[in-house]
C-alpha cells in the first residue's frame, strides 16, 4: 500500500519552522559577510535560467567552465612559485619541481627587481634574493634560465612596473637557446593597475604604466603569440583584504580596462583578446570561491561578446590561474596550513582553473623549503588522480546554494561596475582612492570579527597552543647572496660595451617620447646588457614617477 507523499510547503515556511530550531552562537556568514540562508531551494534560482545562464561546459556563457569535458581532456597545469637567491640557487629549484613532476615554471622576483632597483642600488641593500630571485640583467637570465629549453615549458613570471625589461631579458634568451619567439610559452602577471589598487610596487603613473602595457599587448600579439602578456590579477586584491565581491569586480575592471586602451589604439579585440588571462585567489570559503570563479566567466563572456563585440569565442572565454591564499597561512601550528590550501585548491579545481599553485605551510615565516614545497605540489597531484573531482565537470552545477552565489556574485560585481563608471573609469578610481577605501573597509570589517571571535582561525584567536614550538625547516637567505650578486654586477658593468649601452638607453627613452612601441628598444637594450634599473631609470624622465595620495 503506497504511502500519500508528504505535502510540500514554502520555503518561508520551512525557514520559518528552522529558525525555531536550537542553534550554536557562532556567525552564520560567509567570509565575506555575505548573509546565507540555512539551506537553498529551487525558489531561489532564477526561473528558465539553465540555458540563458548555465549551459553546457565549453558552451557561451561557460558559467560551467571553458572546455566541453575540462579535466578528462588536460589537467590543469600544475605550478609552484619558486625564486630566491641568486639566479643559480632558482635554477636548481626550478629543476627540482620539473623533476618531481611539475608542468610549469612560476617565477618570483625579490623586492628590488620588482621595484626596478638593480643588486647594487642603495634602496636594495638588505633585501637582494629575500623574497624571490634577484635579476639585474641579461646575464642573471641566462643563469636563471641555464639547461631548461624555453620551447619546452610554459613560464609565468610575476613582475609587474619592470615587466617590459624582464620580458626583453626573456626574449633575448630564447634567441641565444636558438628557439624562435613564436614557441614561446608562458604569462607575464604585468597588471600594473592592481599595484595601485593593493600591492604598491609601482613605478610610473597610472596612464604612462598603461601605455607601456599596451605596447606589450601589442608586440605579443604581432611577434610572440603564444605567449600572455598580462594575467589580470585579483589575487593581491584578496590578500590586501577585499570581499569575494570586490576581488571579482575589481580584477574585471582592471582587465576590461586593458581592453579598452588596446581599442582604442586601433587593436582588433580579436587579434590580443585570447591571449589575456586572469589571476584569482582561492580563499578560505569553499562554496563562495566556487561559485566567484563562476561568476566570472560569465560576466566576462557577455562583456567581451556584447559591449567589446568579439565575434571569436575564444575572446569570449576567460583563462585563468588560482593561487591559494596566503593570507589565509599561519605562522602558528604551520602544519594546519597543508589542510588549508587542501581545501582552497580543491575549491579552485571544481571553479575550473586552468593553472594552480598551492602554497606551502612555512610561507608565514620564509620562503618555503625543498619538503614544504614538494608536499604543496603532491597536494594538487593527490588532487588530480586520487579523489574523482576531476571526472565530471562543473559537478556543483545545479547545487541551488552554488547557483545562488554565483548568481549573487554577479549581481554585486555588476554594481560595482556601474559605481566605477560613474567615476570616470578604473584610473580615476585609482586617483581619487575609491578601490583602496573599499578594500580597507572591507578588512576592517574582518578583523573585527576576528577579535570578536564572530570568525575563528584555528591556532589564532582560539584552539591556541601555549608555548608553541616551531618544528619545520625553514628556508634562510644568507648576506652572501647579496655580496655575490653584486660583485658580479659591477664586473658586468666594467666589461661590457659602455657606448652601445649609452646608445641603447637613448633609443629608448626616444621611443617613449615619440611613442613608438617600446619592445623592441628593450630588447635591444637587453641584448647590450643594459641592466633593469637603468631601463627603468631611464623611463623615468619622460614619464615621470607615481606617488599615491594617502587614503584614510
């Protein structure tokens, strides 16, 4: 005898019978303080959405990801940053990930490089080969780059205001390895608005630093054009202390920004469109990252179709690579970190990211060491082959909690957009402080509820070990790197050809005022061994030098 089903009620009414229910104190809120209700239904998706919004993966508007069957036909490519020291100590790492099965190299730069300062420049002391590699000049590349052929492996390089010069060294590599410009793989993070928006390594002002972008957009996409020549990076937007929300729209902007400045130099949208990419940060919030990642393909597929009009598709499809969180690391009970960028890796797998690194548990207290990092990379590898995630794709899809996110997540992101029109575009934003006072906010808002113990980070504000004791390796750089990259410095100086340099420098600094593309100047300042901060120095009279006004 079949039993009557049981009749359906509201979900007004179901709330209205759940909130009765008994309930922990803590704070029900995403990471971002996004209110959530106790559980999601078909009432909160919106009606006939699935084709309009959703769609099959590898189908306009790839809300489910830019690839038909995504990881059954290439996993993602696995990346672990490495740099630091000198050009032979990142060099013996980069052979160490390759041999343990990394498929792509992720390059980081110290301070001074990234600050465009040579070894030998006062401002660099203390601090060549502390945080990434030190490069100078071509030679440091030559170092960096000795026994690993450039036509074999994809590389990123996080360099921002002196991407042009690193860019230039890299090129004059290939062709001393003989590997023509047209093999060459790889992506330049080279988003220098994010810098003035979060990370603070900026050189020039914002215009000129976006002309200089331009005119590498321009020379990949004519000469080097398998390679990315900017990654839009909402990262260092996360870890300043951005919402999800914020991270999404900002780093949109920023790269619809690019867009727009390649246009309207007479650019086809889709002759560079394909080759720009992004950067995301998976964070802490499993669902909330998922549903961002998907949020953002289809604001940018619609974006790119139907206010840009790229007819290509693969304009319309937004490539991106995730990192973990750094911020999320704590120096206390550092092995916790490994559960972390766990859980934030899988997040950025099931968002579809086409390239991830996974930071390692010792990144709170130095650059991480041979075994943290080897554990970083088996991470995304036990990911890969050991738990099924990757047999489906977009297996989250129709989740009604994910829908509603993602759906959320648009929403916010499409207001924020029309807030930074209405003053005047990303630039202006950048001058007048608003992406700065949002993200500040934001963070405040965060820590309070860290102090209050709304949000709890284990190790931290609760679960603490009293007389902790730190039991890991941890990764030194010793004054030696220094010394040794500066003795090295000043004999290239003193042996190279001091008239070709002085020519090389006056060429380029003309190209920047006659506003020819800058690329194959640099180039050939690289090939003469002109050193990075005399490129950057160099650029500095036409263009002048940024100084943010204080935002409070």
């Amino acid at each position: 005898m079949s039993k009557e089903p049981k009749k359906s009620v509201s979900k007004n009414e179901w709330m209205e019978d759940a909130s009765k229910a008994k309930q922990t104190d803590m704070k029900f809120t995403s990471l971002s303080g996004r209110e959530l209700d106790i559980c999601y239904t078909p009432e909160d998706i919106k009606e006939d959405s699935y084709y309009n919004e959703l769609g099959y993966p590898g189908e306009f508007p790839y809300t489910r990801g830019i690839h038909h069957n995504m990881y059954r036909g290439k996993i993602w490519t696995m990346r672990q940053f490495a740099g630091f020291g000198t050009p032979e100590d990142t060099n013996q790492r980069f052979k160490f990930l390759l041999e343990h099965g990394q498929t792509g190299l992720s390059t980081a730069f110290d301070m001074p490089t990234l600050m465009g300062w040579d070894a030998d420049a006062p401002l660099a002391e203390g601090e060549v080969g502390i945080c990434g590699v030190a490069i100078s000049s071509l030679k440091d590349m030559e170092t960096l780059f000795s026994g690993i052929p450039l036509d074999k492996v994809s590389t990123s390089m996080t360099i921002n205001s002196p991407a042009f010069v690193i860019f230039a060294y890299y090129l004059a590599v290939a062709e001393k390895q003989g590997v023509p410009f047209n093999k060459l793989r790889g992506t330049l993070q080279n988003d220098i608005l994010k810098e003035y928006i979060a990370q603070k390594e900026f050189i020039y002002p914002p215009k000129e630093s976006m002309r200089i972008i331009t005119d590498m957009i321009e020379y990949c996409t004519n000469e080097v054009p398998q390679f990315n020549p900017v990654s839009v990076s909402g990262y260092h937007i996360r870890e300043a202390g951005s919402t999800a929300a914020q991270e999404l729209a900002f780093t949109l902007a920023d790269g619809f920004a690019y867009i727009e400045d390649c246009i309207s130099r007479g650019m086809d949208v889709d002759a560079f469109a394909p080759r720009i990419s992004h950067f995301f940060n998976s964070h802490l919030d499993f669902f909330e990252e998922i549903a961002k990642f998907r949020a953002a393909r289809r604001i940018y597929a619609k974006r790119m179709r139907y206010k840009y009009g790229a007819k290509n598709p693969k304009s319309w499809t937004l490539r991106f690579h995730t990192q973990t969180a750094g911020c999320s690391l704590t120096a206390q009970q550092p092995e916790n970190n490994i559960v972390r960028t766990a859980i934030e890796a899988l997040a950025a797998v099931l968002g579809g990211t086409q390239s991830l690194h996974t930071n390692s548990m010792d990144e709170t207290l130095a650059l991480p060491s041979d075994k943290a990092v080897k554990i970083a990379l088996r991470t995304q590898q036990i990911i890969a082959h050991e738990h099924g995630v990757i047999n489906v794709a977009d297996p989250l899809g129709g989740s009604y909690f994910v829908e509603k996110l993602t759906d959320d997540l648009e929403a916010e992101a499409n207001k924020y957009f029309d807030m930074i029109d209405s003053q005047g575009g990303v630039i202006a934003c950048i001058e007048n402080g608003f992406f700065q006072r949002e993200i500040a906010d934001a963070a405040y808002k965060y820590q309070q509820e860290l102090d209050r113990k709304e949000k709890i980070v284990v190790g931290v504000n609760d679960f603490v070990e009293e007389n902790e004791k730190i039991d890991i390796p941890i990764l030194t750089i010793s004054k030696e790197v220094e010394e040794k990259q500066v003795k090295q410095l000043k004999e290239l100086k003193a042996s190279r050809n001091q008239e070709d340099v002085k020519k090389a420098l006056a060429e380029l600094k003309k190209s920047a005022e006659d506003g020819t593309n800058l690329m194959p100047r640099a180039l050939d300042c690289a090939r003469k061994y002109v050193t990075l901060g005399e490129m950057c120095n160099e650029l500095k009279v036409p263009f002048g030098v940024y100084e943010e006004q204080a935002v409070f």
